[in-house]
C-alpha cells in the first residue's frame, strides 16, 4: 500500500525496485505473447524480435540485482525489509525465466512454419497463453498492492491451466497418431504448450514470493503443482 | 579457499550455508539418476520415492533462504559478502528446480510403464543424464573451491549435453514416425531428455553465480544456450 508520508531515499529506492519488477514483468508478457502470436501466424520477423527481447530482459535483471545489493549493502536492513528486498530478486529471476519460454517458443517458428499451425491447435495454443499471461498480470497487480490473501487465491488457481494444457496435449497427441507427417511440428507445438503452462508455473512461484514478503512465512499445503499430462497413457487405447 | 585462521561465527554461518547446498546438491543429483533409472526400469516404487524426497528438498531450499536472511540482518555485510549469501539463494533455486526436473522424470513412469522403454533410446537417456549430473557434480566442486576460470570452463561446456539432446530428440521423433502406437510413451520420453538437458542449463546457472559469487560481476559474452532441437524441421524429409 502507497505511504503517505514523505518519502525517504530508502523509501525510493525499494520503489524503484519495484517499478524494474513492473517493467521487467511487462516485457516478459509481451515476449510470451508475441511469442505465440509469431507462432500462429509463422512471423519469422517478430519470432526474431522476441528471441533480441531477451537480451534486453537479461539486462533489466542484473540491473535488479546489482541496485538490490547495493541498497542492502546500504541500508543494512532488518528481516522484514530484507525480504522485501530478496523476494526483488526472486521475482525478477522468475520474470527472466518466463521471458525464456517466450524465447524458446519464437525459437521453435521456423521448425514448424512448413507445415503450419492447424486452426484448432492454433486456437487452443492462443486460449492457453491468454490464461497464463492473464494469470501473470494479476499476480503482477497483487505485487503492487501486496495482498497476501490475493496472492494466495492466484497461486491456488493454476489448475485451470493445467487442465488445459492437459487438453491441448490429448489433442497434439491425437494429430500425431492421425497422420506421421504431423508428428515433428506437433512436437514443437507440444513444447511449446508445456512453455506456456510453466508461465502459469511462474506466475505461481511470485504469488508465493509475495505471500513470503507480506508474511514472512511460506504459503501452508502443497500447492496444486504440476499438469496431469505426466501420467497420461496411450490416447487412443 | 579455506582460511587458516581462526573461525569467526560469521565464517562457520558462511560454511553451514555452503555445507547445505552441498546437501541440497548431493539430493537433487540422486533424484535425477533415480528418477532416469526408474524410468529405463519401470520401477514405479523409486519413482514414488523420488516425488517424496521433493519435499525435502524443497525443505532444504526454505531453510536455506531462511538462515541466509538472519545471517545477513546480523551480519548486515558488505557486498563482496552479500554477494556470497544472495549467491547462495540463487543456487539453492537452481537446485531446487533440479530436484523437480527429477521428480518430474519420475512421474512418467507410470505413463511410459505400459510400453516400456526401448533398450537403444533408454541408453541414450542413461547416457545423457550421467553427462548432465557429471556437470552438476563438477560445478558443485567449484563450487566448494571457488574457481571463477573453472566456472567459466564449465559454463561453456554446455554445448556437449546439447549436442547429445539434439541426437535423442531426433532418434524419438524417428522411432515415432516408425510406428504411431510409440507416439505417447516418446512423447513423455521427449519431456524426460528435455528435463535432463535441463539440468546442464542449471549447472550453467550456479556456474554463472560462482563466476559473480567470485568476480562481482557477470561473465562476459552470450552462453552457448539453449538446444538446437528447436529449429530441427522434418526428420525424414
């Protein structure tokens, strides 16, 4: 919550921090985004965008981690601003990690441009990141206004993607059986759904980072990890 | 390089975190050879086994963070020493992600379990999983002497597990195509190479944060990442 009293440097600096997160949380989406966007639509051009996007997110987090140092190396803080100022860190490796699969997807447009992307995966793959990537944009709006309970209801709520993403594998599956020519670009497309379900990963992780800087403590109960996939047998039989 | 001099208590915090990576290290290493075992032997017992040691790993990675953050509100150290301490943080995370690459191989088990894994492609995923673990081994060692050059040489060895990836990754698509009653179990198959290419990427990171635990600052040039599975177009044609 925004403090009403005049800022200290102190203040100011763990608010610049904050902004990077924002900013670095706002191009991972957008990688993410245009990442399957270049997919759908066999963009080399803006597959290539995203892949030099990342150089720059890189950037954005070491800046975080130098600027995190020097304001602990600073300010000495106590344990609850000290964790404020680690979950920084933790969220900014998970944003750079989420900006990775991004990547890796705008990496794979060129393996399946020859074939296309089918109208229905095409749909699934796009239904699939809107979820991720909105799950992502909450939990980035939660971090702004620190909400523990907020952060735990999000961190809860990856299921929905899995589900999903569970789905979508049946389907990729079913294609490949169909017919073999199928089976490489499908394969790609299967890796890049399991990056698109990680986002969702991601999104989870900084719910909890939150909840551990809001509470000092980790969120209670195994959290509903993981897609179903892992254990799906043969689809046709 | 261990001091000579008398220990102070803020050197044996130092040392108790380092001694807990090389415990988190050792555990997540045994995850992933068991898991890669349990999947080549269709041993569903090891393969609950290692979903269980998750916890504790996961356990291992709190505990971590959690004695880091007193230490350094106590210490309240200067930034060569925070380096070390967040440095810390940033390999149990990688650990941590290991651990669950393993778990992650151990889940399959079940769905591969029905049409077992083919001698040629279960050497393939023994033979990649020991280079993998071998850099893992061999950056944890670097770990505990703190050789920046050997970090360095590490991070750029990479380029052999991707190498050996590339070639199972092919192989499975091939024995696929072959047959379409192989598609699901190669699927998961898939997952579990990627997985172990994973954890070279892993030990490319903790190599990346011995390099900055030791020099202050990132290593120069773009690493040699990511696998070339991603452009790979159409096997047979």
């Amino acid at each position: 919550m925004p403090s009403t009293h005049i800022l200290s440097a102190y203040d100011e600096e763990l608010q610049y921090l904050a902004r990077r997160i924002s900013e670095m949380g706002g191009l991972a989406e957008q990688m993410c985004a245009q990442g399957v966007r270049a997919l759908v639509n066999s963009d080399a051009a803006l597959a290539q965008k995203v892949i030099s996007d990342d150089v720059i997110l890189d950037q954005m987090e070491r800046e975080i981690g130098e600027k995190a140092i020097v304001t602990i190396a600073k300010r000495q803080p106590m344990a609850g601003d000290l964790r404020e100022i680690i979950g920084t860190l933790r969220i900014a490796a998970d944003l750079e990690r989420v900006g990775d699969l991004g990547k890796n997807t705008a990496k794979r447009v060129i393996a399946v441009q020859s074939g296309g992307v089918p109208r229905k995966l095409a749909r699934g793959l796009e239904h699939l990141s809107e979820l991720a990537l909105e799950q992502l944009k909450e939990v980035l709006d939660v971090y702004v206004t620190r909400s523990p309970e907020k952060a735990e209801a999000i961190r809860l709520r990856d299921e929905e993607i899995d589900a999903m993403y569970t789905s979508l594998f049946r389907e990729l599956l079913t294609y490949m059986m169909e017919d073999p020519r199928n089976i490489t670009s499908c394969t790609h497309l299967l890796f890049c759904a399991k990056n698109i379900e990680r986002i969702g990963d991601h999104a989870t992780n900084i719910a909890e980072t939150i909840f551990y800087i809001t509470t000092g403590h980790a969120p209670e109960g195994e959290r509903p990890k993981d897609d179903t996939s892992n254990t799906l047998g043969a689809v046709n039989s």
